[in-house]
C-alpha cells in the first residue's frame, strides 16, 4: 500500500487502472484528464450526465451513471479516488473495501502531482487562488514555459480546469478546505490573503493560521514564499512557521511580499518586492505599474475590474517571475487575460442590462466585487446573493450584513449547502430582515421563479444584475443569457 502523503505518480505503474468517484466534480474532472495524460488508464463515476462528463467520455474516459457497486467490478480499478463528499456507505466505496483496494483521497491524489514534478507553484489563500493560478498559468506559457496546470474553475483557453504540460512544472491551487493543502509540496507558495472562511473546519481565525502556517512548513527550504506585503494574518502565519523551522534546523525560504503601495511592509520592515505603482482606473477597469525590486517596471492594463485583482496580479508576477518568467511575458499574459469561469463573468446582455455572475459567497468576496462592478460604467447596481452553507451564514451573520447593507437593492436566494444536513436555524431571509432594520434595502425568494419575475420588475436598461454565490445562483446568469 502507499502511503498517501509520500507517494509520487512515478510509483504507480504505467497503465495502472484508476477510477475517480465524482469524476463530473470541477477538481476531479481535471484530475481526472491529468491522470490520463500522465499514461494511467481512467475511469469513474457520477450520479447524473454533465458537459464536464461528456468531455471525458470523447476523451475516451469510461464514465458510469449512476455510483453502484457493479462499476467497480466491470472496470477492475487498481485504486480508487473519491472526493470527501463520498460517505463511507456509498456502493462503490464498499465494494472497493471488500477487494482490499486502495482509496485516496481526491487531496491525496492531487498531493502525488505535487511530488512529481520538479517545481510546483502552490496558490493559496482565503479570496483570488483561481485567479491568481490562471494569471501565473498564462505568464509561464507567453514565456515559453510548457506549465501543466489544475484550477478550480474553467478556463477557455483549456477547454475545462486542467493544462498537461512537461514534468519541469506544476502550477495548481492549493485549498485549505478540510486541511486539504497539507497533502501538497511546494518550491513556490503563494498566500494571497488570510480570512476567516470554511467554519465547519476551522471554528475561530486562530485555527485559520495556524493551518497556514503549517502549509508552509511544506515548502521547500530553498523555496519561496510570495504574500501580500500587508496582510497580518500572513504575517502571523509567516512568524509561527519561521519557530517551527528554526526548532528544527530548517532554513526558511526566502519570504518575497506584494503591494499596492510603496509603504514599508509591516511583516519585512521593507518596502514589498513588488509592488503596483500609479493605478487609475479607466472604465473601471485597472492600469497600473508593476515595479520589481525597484528595478524593473511593468505597465499593465487588467481586462478585469476590482483593486482586488491588482494584488493578484501583483502575487502572480511575483510567482512566476520567481520561476523564469520574463518582464514583457507578464506583461502580455496580464494584458490578455480575461478572467476564469465564474469570477466576474459577464454573461451577456438581458434586457439591455449586463448580467455578471461571480463566485463571491464569502461576505469579504461579496464586498471586493460590488465594489469593482461599481466603478464599471453602469446606472444602477441590482445584487442577487445566495450564501454558501449554513455554518459559514452562522458565524459570519454580522458580516454578511454589513458587506450588502450598503447595496441600493439586494435579492437573496435560500442559503445553498451541499454537505450539511443541520441548517443551525439559518436562513437567508434572516440576513434581509437584518439589513432592513437598520435601513438598508433587501428582499428575500425562497423560489427562484419569483426571484426572476422581481429582477424584471427592478431593472431599467444599463443596469448591472451582479449574480452572486454557488453554482446553484450563478445558473440564473444562464438562464437570463441563454
């Protein structure tokens, strides 16, 4: 058996015969493709056919509909990777148990990636790691750099999550999400930003860093660590992983900070590495200089809105420069890119409003993004928000209401959890009630139907309907741009 947090790719035997319970999930359908890539014979399964599943099937990846135990005997896997949603009692679990198989799970799997490769960028952090990893993956490719890639929402120019490159270079995210990013190895590590998130896993922010910090004790000692330059939580994460390496003998990778200002660095005592120089906005939409060690300058000009995209570019130069990127390759990734699946798409034009849709269900997130739409040319701003479990909508409650009490109209949708079964008593017309009291403008649907006969009744031509959360509130950005 393997053990799960050694194991590389290289010690499973080419041809071996592999199959992804979940494979129609974001992660496990480009890990999925990866495997194939890397010469393993793939197979899986899903509950319902999906464009994710079809994609695999024309790749030649046997997928079974639904998840019984009768797969597993007509597929003979010789390991099995299943996501942490796949209970214990599911049919293909059990009777993989009674073959002796070996299991992984989906972090484990991904975590033998992190040990294959030569060079592995990590990206990590609370907000911006799709983001972020799509910027670097773009930069190492307009470099000349062949990058294999896995990301956690579709990117056009992959057709899907992943890109199979050479074996010099592994740009992946890196979720903390049930501790998952401590099955990874790093050369490079990017921290965009430390936040309270993921409840059910991590009860208080001390918990948050502390995970952090282990996270980082994985990275390579002649390794990097790119932060941003003024995030405290950072810093405390950085401080309490420095204790760890000096009890232990270990040399601690060179730390390289971020900003957008030319400010000493409060965790270096420094001006930041890099950092973003004379930014406007032009059409809401960012330009700015990137200005490397106080030597090299970079001029930018993002095609996607919000200050918060600023520092992720300025993580993801940071990053990829580390790892052989040219100046004019940031330049041009930077200039080109548009933006991943799902963080501020613009889905096209419904009744002469623009409908963007985002991925923003953390009320820091929600904040970052009405803030960029509002500084795109627009009458007025309608928010349709739908929160992300019943923990987080708990413990954030407060903050959940004071980032959309400002909104000029907000439209919530019932609170969406797919791996819990106790609401805690939390709803989201709880968060509307509140916002209301204290004189704020909000609405709640329990059906969606309603919901869109209320967006028609708000909206007036140049408005922008910012459709806010899970997948389960962004399919209404389909089904108003068909």
């Amino acid at each position: 058996m393997l053990e799960p947090k050694c194991f590389t790719l290289n010690d499973i035997p080419k041809g071996s015969r592999i199959y992804f319970i979940g494979i129609g999930g974001i992660s496990m359908n480009g890990l999925a493709r990866l495997a194939k890539h890397a010469g393993f014979v793939v197979g899986g399964s899903d509950n319902h056919p999906s464009e994710r599943t079809a994609i695999l099937e024309e790749q030649g990846i046997k997928v079974y509909y639904p998840q019984v135990e009768a797969n597993i005997d007509d597929f003979k896997p010789d390991y099995l990777v299943k996501t942490a949603a796949i209970l214990p009692h599911n049919e293909e679990v059990k009777r993989a148990t009674e073959l002796e198989l070996q299991i992984f799970d989906r972090a484990e799997f991904l975590g033998a990636f992190t040990r294959t490769y030569k060079n592995v960028i990590n990206v990590s952090g609370t907000h911006g790691k799709t983001t972020t990893t799509s910027m670097i993956s773009l930069m190492m490719i307009d470099a000349g750099i062949d990058p294999t890639v896995h990301l956690g929402a579709d990117l056009d120019i992959f057709n899907g999550t992943v890109r199979a490159g050479s074996k010099d270079l592994l740009v992946s995210e890196a979720c903390e999400f049930n501790r998952s990013f401590l099955n990874f190895s790093s050369t490079t590590a990017v921290i965009t930003n430390i936040d309270h998130d993921h409840v059910d896993c991590y009860p208080t922010i001390d918990d948050v860093i502390d995970v952090f910090a282990r996270f980082i004790r994985l990275v390579d000692d002649d390794g990097y660590i790119v932060v941003s330059g003024h995030d405290k939580n950072t810093a405390r994460a950085l401080v309490e992983a420095k204790e760890y390496f000096i009890k232990t003998g270990r040399t601690f990778p060179q730390v390289v900070t971020c900003a957008c200002d030319s400010e000493v660095c409060e965790m270096t005592g420094r001006k930041a590495d890099f950092v973003a120089e004379n930014i406007v906005f032009n059409n809401g939409l960012p330009e700015f200089d990137i200005v490397i060690n106080d030597k090299e300058r970079i001029s930018v000009k993002l095609n996607i809105p919000g200050s918060h995209n600023i520092a992720n570019a300025l993580n993801a130069a940071a990053a990829a420069y580390l790892n052989g990127a040219t100046p004019e390759a940031i330049m041009n990734a930077l200039n080109c890119f548009g933006g991943a699946d799902g963080r501020y798409t613009v889905k096209g034009q419904y009744k002469g409003c623009e409908v963007v849709v985002d991925y923003a269900h953390h009320p820091t997130a929600a904040r970052a993004t009405i803030e960029a739409a509002s500084n795109m040319p627009h009458n007025n701003i309608l928010v349709v928000f739908q929160p992300l479990t019943f923990n987080r909508t708990k413990l954030l409650f407060e903050d959940y209401v004071t980032s959309l009490l400002p909104c000029r109209k907000v439209l919530f949708s019932e609170i969406f959890s797919d791996r819990e079964s106790d609401t805690l008593g939390m709803s989201s017309k709880m968060i509307s009630d509140e916002i209301n009291k204290r004189g704020g403008n909000a609405e709640f649907y329990a059906d969606k139907e309603e919901l869109k006969k209320r967006i028609d009744e708000l909206i007036n031509p140049g408005d922008i309907i910012l459709i806010l959360g899970p997948e389960d509130i962004r399919e209404l950005g389909d089904e108003l741009c068909p």
